[in-house]
C-alpha cells in the first residue's frame, strides 16, 4: 500500500487544494465529467433543446472553469517553488556552481539575459573542446575572459612603449 505523505503541518485551505487537485486530475474525474456531457447531450432532445439546457451545461463548466484556474495556478505556483528550493540546494551544494544562480528568479530580468549571454558563451566554449565531458562554470569564464584581457592590455602595453621609442 502506498503511503501517504505528512499533511498534518498544512493549512485546510492547503489539504483541501491537494486533494482536489488530485481527483480533478484523474482518470476517474475525466471519466465523470465525459459521462456527464454525454448524459447532458443525450438529454437534448428531451428538453427540446431549449436556452435552459443549454444554459445548464454552461453554466456549470463556467463556474468549474473559473475555480480550477485558482486551484491550478495554486498547486503551480507551490511546484514551482518546490522545484526552486530543491535546485537551490544542489547549486549551493555543488563546489564548482556558481552561488550567484541560487534565487536566481528573485533577479530583474535583465540580469537573467546577461547570466544568459554567458552561458551561450559557456556553450561557445564547449563547442571547441575535445571531450564532451569537459565542462566550464560563469566563473572559470570570467577568469578567462580577465586572463584574456590582462594579456590584451600588456601586449598593448609593449606596443606603445616600442612605438614611443
């Protein structure tokens, strides 16, 4: 028998939000709300086909419709912060990450395209490696890129002082 995770320490809003969004998506619930269009079809005729029939069916999925939407956009909302805390923890625990990734969605948007532009240089840079195993960080890039230019500025550097000569 499958065992049940701890819920005691949840709120009733957040028990109830659980349950529901677990029966709302299972076959069961599909199965339930594909007979009931069935049944509400079948019974066309019988109502003639008239505006409250219609309004019936209407009505109802408009009103399931409005409150999913909340109850989705709330058990999302908790995934995704669960799957930020748990890749948080295996950032701060990894040696070579970059610490600078944890909270990494609390940042303006136009940090994440600069934190972006690196690691398309960071994949630049693999591309050129013999071993696909090889691997590179935001910091090793940046070391690099300041090796490179300390290296630029003392050639530059020699050049004046033999132009000046």
């Amino acid at each position: 028998m499958k065992k049940e995770p701890n819920t005691r320490h949840l709120s009733i809003s957040e028990r109830f939000a659980n349950r529901i969004t677990k029966i709302t998506g299972s076959t069961g619930a599909f199965v339930f709300a594909f007979v009931i269009v069935i049944a509400w079809a079948a019974t066309g005729p019988v109502f003639n086909y008239s505006e409250t029939w219609q309004l019936v069916i209407n009505t109802g999925t408009t009103i399931i419709t409005f409150l999913m939407v909340f109850l989705i956009q709330k058990a999302q909302n908790k995934d995704s912060l669960a799957i930020q805390l748990k890749l948080n923890e295996l950032i701060a625990a990894h040696d070579f990450a970059s610490n600078r990734l944890v909270d990494v969605e609390n940042i303006p948007e136009a940090e994440l395209k600069i934190i972006q532009k690196y690691y398309a240089h960071l994949s630049e840079l693999t591309k050129n490696e013999e071993s696909l195993q090889q691997s590179h960080s935001i910091d090793e890039a940046k070391e690099t890129s300041e090796r490179k230019k300390g290296t630029e500025r003392h050639i530059s550097e020699s050049l004046k002082k033999k132009l000046n000569k």
